[in-house]
C-alpha cells in the first residue's frame, strides 16, 4: 500500500515556480469546492474567469487575465448536467488555446461517458469521442482519477495520468473501521474480483465473490459482432453455409464465494451510480451472515433516488472521495462519507508545471491495479 504523507506534501506544496493560472470551469457553483481545495493547497489564488449560461443554453466563458506563455490547469468537476460540463471544459480549453497559452492540463477526476468505452451492438465508443473532442480543442495533458476501464488512456494522442483513489480509501478503512481486521474485501460481481483483490492484499484480507447475480449492461454483448446476417443473405452467399452459434447464456443461482459468516463485509468497486446491484449485494450478504457491510467507490454519482434507497437498504455505510460533489445526497443520506482527494490532485498539479517527476503518486501501483 502506498500513502502520500500530509507532512510531507504539506511543506513542498505550495513551492511552486510562476506562471501557474488555476481555473475552475464549472459554472455551478456547487461543484467548484473542490478546485478551492486545490488552491488552497497549492497557495496560488484562483484565476479569474466567467462560465455562464446564455438565456438560450449557450455556454460562454471569458477568460478575465492574461494566460500568455502560462502553465493553465483547468479543474472541472462533473455536474449533473453533464453535457453542460463537457462544453463548458471544451470552450474554456479553446479559449486558452487561442490566447496563446503556453500548455493546457485538464483536472477532470471523475472522466464523464467512462462507461460508454466499448461498441455495443450498433452504437458508439462515445469516450473516444469525448477524447478527440478534448486533444483538438486544445489539452496538452489530462489528470484524471480511477478512469472505468485503464484502456481509456489509449483514446488520447496525450500523455494522461490517471491518478488513484486507493490509497485514501485504505487508510479510511484502517482509521475508520475500529474491528476492520475482521472484515473481508468483497466483488459485487466477478468483474470486480481484481479491484477487490488489490485491496484485499494490501490490508491482508480475505476475499468473497458474489456470482450469479443479474446481468447489467455492462457485461452485456459488447463488441458489436453478434448480430448474424437473415438466412436469406447467407443462403444466397453460400447455401450450404452453417455458422455455429454461441449457446446461451444461464445465469446460475447467486452464491458467494468466500466466508462472510460473522464478518465485515466492504463492497469496493470504482463507480456507484445506480445503486440496484449494491442493494441487491447487501441482501445477500446479510442472509450470508455478515452483520455490517459498508461500500467504498472512488466516483460516487448516487443519481436518481439512490440516497433514499441507500438509508433504507442493509447497507451500514457508502464510502465515497469528492471527485465528484455529492452534498445534497449526504444531507438526504448520513450514510454516505466523503474522503477527500484533493491532496494528490493538487500535487500532481504542483509536480507536472515544476517538470517532476510523477511516479511518486504511482508507488507500489501494479498492473493490475
């Protein structure tokens, strides 16, 4: 396990060299929390910009200070509305560029459209295009978090750092769970299984897999080759043509592989968004007899009627980190945490506009992490 020491960044923080310009693109001000944080790390000053929204939904934004020749980091948190968030970043990127900056980095911790990387049948890797959409307006270098899928990164002709939550999810659970040694790292699905794996390792942990449990869109027939052309079509190609077909698939009955009797069981996972498969994880945890479950994910969406389905399901405690704000949902739901992050954005920041190195912030970090 790797953990970046508060003391130690604290005394290098804010030794920065000039010509740093920090903006938040979020016109909400709700989301711009988080870049106050990074600020305020870095001790540097926010710059001055304004992001409005026309009377017809056009986004403009005006940049209110000279970025001539400058490092510009520019911080956007996803809002709900989250088209409004891509074009905000996009028109303030553009503006950048052609005020003649001298880089562009985008700090977007939580990557929106992650889940959309793969072809489903006749739809679109729409994360490729919000990468294209980003390197033509302009960004010469992205920070993010937890990307969905680490493949992600290849979609941009870029150098990307996609930073991890882990580290300040483990120490939460080792200051913040008393009796943590009696609790198990538990996948919510086997696709989980690795995540839940790391964390297992690193806190010298037991390991439990739920199988068996409803398919969700993301396991769902993914790469865009499944749909057979008519009879008519092959028969007129090749009439003695027979293409064996794929059996079905036959969900098996939910098990859980693993000991979660009389124990803690912690659900990690990267995303909690819809909530129906945690709920539905929690029950059988329950029935296996583990008497408290907590969930930790790094980007915690919690759309929809998630904080009300949260306080009345089994589940003790959602952990989540603020790369994405979440007050309203706290304020519906005390069981949701909140683990702050802005320690390690903001010394990625301070590292790549002083020309350091970055593999400090990587420490200990496998492949398969």
């Amino acid at each position: 396990m790797f953990c970046v020491a508060s003391t130690e960044i604290g005394a290098i923080m804010n030794i920065t060299k000039g010509g740093l310009v920090l903006f938040s693109a979020n016109s909400n001000s709700s989301c711009m929390e988080l870049s106050r944080r990074i600020a305020e790390r870095l001790g540097v000053e926010m710059g001055k910009v304004q992001v409005y929204q026309e009377p017809n939904r056009e986004t403009r934004v005006q940049i209110q200070e000279s970025v001539r020749g400058k490092d510009v980091f520019i911080i956007q948190t996803v809002s709900k509305d989250v088209n409004t968030t891509i074009m905000e970043l996009l028109i303030m990127v553009y503006a950048c560029k052609t005020s003649c900056a001298k880089s562009i980095i985008g700090v977007i911790p939580y990557f929106p459209y992650s889940k959309q990387c793969k072809m489903r049948k006749r739809g679109s890797i729409v994360s490729k295009l919000l990468a294209s959409m980003m390197c033509k307006a302009g960004l010469t270098h992205l920070i993010t978090m937890d990307l969905h899928q680490k493949e992600i990164q290849g979609f941009f002709n870029i150098p990307v750092d996609n930073l991890r939550a882990s580290p300040f999810l483990l120490q939460y659970i080792q200051e913040e769970i008393p009796d943590y040694r009696n609790a198990v790292i538990v996948a919510k699905s086997p696709a989980s299984a690795k995540r839940a794996q790391s964390f297992a390792e690193r806190l010298r942990l037991g390991i439990a897999v739920i199988h068996g449990e409803a398919q969700d869109a993301e396991s769902d027939l993914v790469d865009g080759r499944h749909s057979p052309p008519t009879a008519k079509s092959v028969a007129a190609i090749h009439p003695s043509l027979e293409i064996p077909m794929l059996i079905p698939k036959e969900k098996p009955p939910i098990t859980v592989v693993g000991d979660v009797g009389g124990r803690i069981a912690i659900i990690v996972d990267d995303i909690i968004d819809d909530v129906d498969s945690f709920l539905a994880a929690a029950e059988t945890l329950k029935e296996r007899g583990a008497y408290k479950i907590f969930v930790m994910a790094t980007h915690g969406l919690l759309s929809s009627d998630a904080p009300r389905l949260i306080e009345e399901s089994a589940i003790d405690e959602v952990v989540v980190t603020n790369t994405i704000p979440h007050e309203i949902q706290k304020l519906q739901c005390p069981k949701i945490k909140t683990v702050d992050i802005s320690m390690i954005l903001s010394e990625a920041i301070r590292r790549i506009h002083n020309g350091e190195s970055m593999s400090y912030l990587f420490r200990n970090i496998g492949l398969d992490d």
